[in-house]
C-alpha cells in the first residue's frame, strides 16, 4: 500500500513541476508584455488570470502531496532502506521544483518592477494628454474671442 502512495506522491511532484514550467513561460510572455509599449491591456489580463489558474492548481497539489505524505511518513522513515530510491527520486524533484520557485520569484520581482514603469509612463501620457487638451481648449477659446468686435459709436458729424 505504502508503494502506492509513493507512486501518487512521485506523480504529484512531475505534474508541480510541469505546472512550475507552464508559470515560468508565462512569466516570460508577462516580461514581454509590459516591454512592448503596443502590447494591449486584455493580453496582459488574460495573462495575469492564467498564472492565478495555475496557482491554484499549484495549491491543490501542495494540499494533496501533504495529506499523502502524511500517510506513508511513518512506514518511510521506518523502512528508510526499502524505500531508498524513491525517497531520492522525490528528493531530486524537489530539489528541481524549489529551484524553479527560486526563479520564478527572481522574474515576478523582476515584473513587478517593469509593471510599476509601465503604470508610471502610462500616467505620464494621461497628465501630458490633459495638459494638452486644456491648452488646445484655452486656444479655441481665446481665438474666438479674437473675432468678437466690441460695439463702438461712431460719430458722424463733420
């Protein structure tokens, strides 16, 4: 039974690696996005809710590998010999899985600041399209005032 349960953890751990691969190449086309000033918003949406899909199936497997663990924990650390090579199969998984993490940390630290240059030159554009706005307004308005002639009396006497 306990073989079983280390089969299913072994599977857990290659499918949390899988999903860390997908989240990484995301993380790139993210970087891409807010590089390219003509990537459109809903790319960058679709993007963003797609990492949060993963994540969460990222959740369910952390959750479902703890509960396994916590069945075969006693039979693995009684029968260490036994189960040797599974235990270093995990093992090299996780060490794959937290290396992975690592990175895809460094890039999201690394998104986050290209995201927060990207809001900041978006702002820039709205103030100098506002400015502009106002003083094309201020413009028209002063050029229809230059046309107003102001009622004068004239005098017809010689």
């Amino acid at each position: 039974m306990p073989e079983t349960y280390i089969d299913i953890m072994m599977q857990s751990l290659r499918k949390k690696e899988q999903v860390l691969d997908a989240i990484i190449r995301l993380d790139d086309l993210q970087k891409e996005q807010l590089e390219n000033p003509e990537s459109p918003v809903e790319a960058f949406d679709q993007t963003v809710e797609d990492k949060a899909a993963l994540i969460e199936q990222m959740e369910q497997l952390d959750s479902g590998f703890d509960k396994l663990y916590a069945h075969v924990r006693e039979e693995l650390s009684a029968n260490r010999e036994r189960y040797a090579q599974q235990i270093r199969s995990m093992q090299e998984l996780i060490r794959s899985i937290t290396d992975k993490s690592v990175r895809i940390q460094a890039q999201e630290a690394r998104n986050k600041e290209l995201m927060i240059q990207k809001f900041s030159r978006v702002k820039r554009q709205a103030r100098e399209i506002r400015a502009n706005s106002r003083a094309t307004t201020q413009y028209y308005k002063n050029m229809m005032q230059l046309n107003v002639v102001e009622p004068q009396f004239m005098d017809n006497k010689k």
